[in-house]
C-alpha cells in the first residue's frame, strides 16, 4: 500500500469535510483506502491517507478528478423540459420528490443531483448531499437558479463566459481543479487545499471564500487583489466527502463535525466524522452556517473541549 500526508486547518469545516472526499474517492478509485488526522504537532497538523498500490493516493484522486464527466441526473418521471445530456433514473426515493417541486405544478432543477464518471476507472461518484431523499438532513448552502451540477461542473472544469470566435468553448472566467492541476500539479499533491483563485458560485463550503477570511492561502492570481477567492478543489472533495455522512447540525444554523487520530476505512469515518463514538481519539469542532443574502456560509470553526 501507498501512503502520503497533506496539510490541513482543522479549523476550516471545509477542509475537513475535503479530507473526507479524498479518502471516498480513494477507496472507489484505488481500494482499501483508509484515513486519519495527524495532530501531534498543532501548528503542522497533517491527513494521512493510504490506498493499494504504489502511487500517492491524493495525486490519483486529483488526476483522476481532472479528466473526469460530470453529467446531471433526471427522474424518469421529470415533467418538465428534459435535458437530452442527462442521465435518466427511476430509483429516486419517494420523499425526493419534495427537493424537486415547488407548489403543485412548477418543478426545479436547482436540486437535481448529479455522476461524476471517471475515464480511466470505470467507476463513478453520485453527488446528491444537497438533494438528499434518505432520513439524513440534506447540506444545501447555495441558493438562487444555481444548480448543483452547474457548480460542481465550475468548480472541476472552471466557469466560462459566453462562446466566441476567438474562444470556441468561451474565455475562462474562474479556473476550476483542471485549470490548477495543469498549471500547479506539483504544489497541490503536497499541499491540495492551500491554493485558492477567484471563484464565482459555489457550494460555500471553504469558508475563505466569505467576505472575512483568516486565511486566504497563495493565489495563483497574479493581480491578487481584494477579490473573494476560495479553493475549487475543497469544495468539489467537501461535496463528494458529504456523499455518504453530515456534520451534527445540532442548532439552527450550528453545526458540528470531528476528527480522528487512528486509520480507519470510509464507512467507519462516516461515523466518526458525525460525533459518533466508534471507540477512536476524536477531536470536536462547531461552527455557526452564516447568511450572505439567502445562502449560507461555512464559517471557520472553534475546538470544543475534549
């Protein structure tokens, strides 16, 4: 087996809720893949993350993420006008329907969810954590017409303006996780969650994206101005590290989350990820889900006592 570290805040949910993606897409994309958080030093605090083979693992995910389809998924009942790009699925759960209609007519794209296919593997990844049919609580932060396809195809493949002569597939707006592994592969497999750029919309998990910031990392913007900038990369791994398992939303708009010392498999970080005791070292966090007009925001977290 292969293991390898990345830097992470701890005290950055997103971050966190990322850490968690990596170690999913790990286990679906390589096999046996299992996780931890590495704190014995606080001011360099590491995610340790190993899978099968010979190849850091964070480097495949990345790679693999890079050249991926993101496609977004229509119940087969969609009454409205369909999307001949999109995946069909009659195994939506009942109670899904809610995420989709509004009134008794009108139906919204807003929530559809959306597959994530990689090439090389096979395998594919279903992101629905904002849409979520099952008794766990959906996580939807963006509001607006934004849809969550939309976004997670932003934050993978970069936002693009309208096409042009000059631009057949439309000038680059914001870069997207292709745009910076092209250009910075080598600085993100060491440290993926520390380069951020101007983004537009996004899932509002990488709370360096909000208008007040603590750490607002290396940019590879070369302006670097006032400009609100966060990591595509923590936001599509927060969303597909959401797949499976939420943060203990305990409060109106108070959330919280763990982490763990020992290494352990996907299904049992799910639990631990939630608060559940599974008989490892955890450490608890809580934030509050700020409001920027009708979305909410990840904001940086503070340690509860342990």
């Amino acid at each position: 087996m292969a293991e390898a570290s990345i830097p992470v805040d701890l005290l950055n949910p997103g971050q966190v809720f990322a850490c968690l993606g990596f170690l999913e897409a790990a286990d679906v994309l390589i096999g046996n893949a299992e996780g931890g958080f590495d704190w014995a030093d606080e001011s360099k605090v590491r995610f340790r993350l190993r899978a099968d083979g010979q190849d850091n693992p964070f480097e495949l995910v990345l790679d693999h993420l890079a050249s991926a389809t993101i496609t977004e998924i229509e119940p087969d009942c969609w009454p409205g006008k369909r999307d001949p790009n999109a995946l069909r699925s009659d195994v939506f759960p009942s109670p899904l329907a809610d995420h989709y209609t509004k009134g008794d007519k009108k139906w919204s794209r807003t929530k559809l969810p959306c597959r994530v296919a990689f090439k090389e593997t096979d395998t594919s990844i279903a992101l629905n954590s904002w849409c979520d049919g099952s008794s766990r609580p959906d996580f939807k932060l963006y509001a607006g017409n934004r849809t969550g396809t939309s976004i997670a195809h932003d934050m993978l493949f970069g936002k693009r303006k309208k096409p042009t002569k000059r631009h057949p597939e439309g000038p680059l707006e914001a870069s997207g996780l292709l745009q910076l592994w092209e250009t910075y592969h080598d600085q993100l497999v060491h440290n993926p969650f520390h380069l951020t750029c101007p983004l537009g919309g996004t899932f509002n998990m990488d709370p360096r994206g909000g208008w007040v910031a603590l750490d607002l990392g290396f940019s590879p913007n070369e302006l670097n101005d006032l400009s609100v900038e966060s990591s595509p990369i923590v936001e599509i791994l927060a969303v597909l590290g959401l797949e499976h398992a939420r943060p203990d939303q305990y409060a109106t708009r108070k959330v919280r989350y763990a982490v763990w010392t020992e290494m352990i498999p996907a299904l049992l970080a799910r639990a631990a990820f939630s608060g559940v005791d599974i008989a490892v070292s955890l450490r608890t966090f809580h934030f509050t889900l700020d409001l920027s007009g009708k979305n909410k925001v990840v904001t940086f977290a503070t340690p509860e006592s342990q």
